[in-house]
C-alpha cells in the first residue's frame, strides 16, 4: 500500500482548516485516511502548523510519500509546532 502525508480540508468557506494525515495514494482528497498527524490552520499569523513529529518520521521512514503541498508548508520552520 502506497501512503501519502497530505492534507485534508474542513471549515467553512473562507475560513478553511486543515488536518495533516496519512492515507492510501488512491484515496480521494477527504477520504478516510490512516491516522491524523497534525493541523494546519492558515488564518493564525505565527505557528499555525502543530505536528506530531514521532508519527510524522514514523511514516517517513516507513516510505510515505508528502504531497506537494504539505512540503511546500514544511519549508517555512517558524511556522510549524512540533507535539
């Protein structure tokens, strides 16, 4: 099974919120996923990324592709928050 970190959207309209999993590749957008790894609320000005960085290098290590989203989210360390 091919695992991907991407992220997956909820909130309202223009007030988006989104959650950090781990799902199957051939899953859709808002599929059932693995296991949620983290959030990402992009209306907080500083740390609006918390991740739980065992579970996030549990699934790097066991293969898990990141989206490209996710690692374009990821470049920006003062911004993430890590459980």
């Amino acid at each position: 099974m091919a695992v991907t970190l991407r992220l997956m959207r909820f909130g309202k309209r223009k007030q988006p919120f989104y959650r950090i999993v781990a799902l199957d590749k051939r899953k859709k957008r808002d599929g059932a996923y693995i296991e949620r790894i983290g959030v990402y609320n992009p209306l907080l000005a500083d740390k609006n990324i918390q991740i739980v960085k065992e579970r996030f290098e549990f699934w790097k290590q066991r293969g898990a592709q990141v989206s490209e989203g996710l690692s374009r989210l990821l470049t920006h360390p003062k911004h993430i928050e890590y459980k």
